[in-house]
C-alpha cells in the first residue's frame, strides 16, 4: 500500500485554502489542486509498505505518542517549491509551535526506519500542499498570484493527533483513508 503519516486540517482552514486556491486558479497555469478533504500536513511520507510493515509502524508510534503534547499551529502565506524559477509545488505555510513539530516529524522519522522506510534526505519544512503545477503554462502569472499571498493568515489549528493514511491513487486524484489515529496529550 501507497502510505503517508499526516495531520488532517480543520474546515475552518480547509475553506479558506479553498477560497485561496479559488483565487490562484486566475492565473491559468497547469495546477492540479488538492481536494478539500486531502489538504493536510504531511510528517512523512513512507512510500510503499506492506501490512506488516503498517502494522509495526503503527505500535511503534502508538509507544511514541505519549511523549508529545497538544500543538499550536498558524496556518498563514502561500508560497511554492522551488523558491525562484518555475513552481512545481503550492503550498500554505505554518508558524507557531514548529520546533515541537519537527521534534514529532523526527520522532516519525525514527519510527519509519525501523520498519525499513529510508529516510528523508531533506529537512523537515511544515507546510501543506495545496497544488501540484503540472506544466510551465501561465508559470510567471502563477508565481506573481503565489506573492500576492505570500502572507495571507489562512487559520489556526490545533493539533491534538496524526494520522496513519493509506494513499490509493485515482485518475482523479488521491483518495486517503485513516488507517490509525495517534492522539497527542493534553
């Protein structure tokens, strides 16, 4: 199975990502934009696994949850990888309590590699993808859209558990299903 470890996004934030993507749709470019019901956080993304391998990671992060309390997070500006040249990918940034995010991003990181996942070569950098570009059509107008959101506040979030998707992907986009649920402490 195709699988990820995330946090789902409240509605509240969800609408107004919407209506933000509502918006950067003016500029014409060759966009696939998320779903509502798909926006989340992405803490890291496992690839193929099997059932076993879900299995082991899910009681190993059931262990670790324990260790990691409730979290505040500010959902505020758009911006896209890469930072200059042509975008690739959209995505809404977070601020807030973000060293106590990474350290859980770390945490499944960890996890992730004892059930064999390899780890990821790039830095943790909390942000939700809200579209991926799928050509250079309009990228210039796409890009001066992206800066004039550059610091819009989207909503607050709090963070109170992660999630242990399955990603089955369709020609219309992917579908997530929650295959365990981490609560974080009080």
């Amino acid at each position: 199975m195709r699988a990820f470890v995330g946090i789902p996004v409240g509605e509240a934030t969800r609408d107004v990502l919407v209506r933000v993507q509502e918006a950067l749709r003016r500029a014409d470019a060759d966009v696939r934009w998320v779903r509502p019901e798909g926006i989340h956080l992405t803490l890291k993304f496992l690839g193929e696994i099997d059932e076993e391998q879900a299995g082991r990671l899910g009681d190993l992060l059931s262990a670790e949850v324990a260790r990691w309390p409730r979290m505040s997070l500010e959902v505020a500006g758009i911006g896209a990888f890469p930072e200059r040249g042509e975008p690739r990918v959209v995505w809404a940034g977070c601020r807030g309590d973000l060293s106590k995010l990474a350290g859980l991003a770390q945490a499944v990181e960890r996890a992730a590699d004892q059930v064999g996942v390899p780890r990821e070569r790039l830095p943790f950098v909390a942000h939700l993808t809200i579209g991926r570009v799928k050509s250079g059509r309009n990228a210039k107008r796409l890009r001066a859209a992206i800066e004039n959101q550059r610091e819009v506040p989207l909503g607050r979030e709090e963070v109170a558990r992660f999630v242990l998707y399955r990603s089955t992907l369709t020609p219309d986009g992917p579908i997530y299903e929650e295959l365990a649920a981490f609560p974080l402490g009080a």
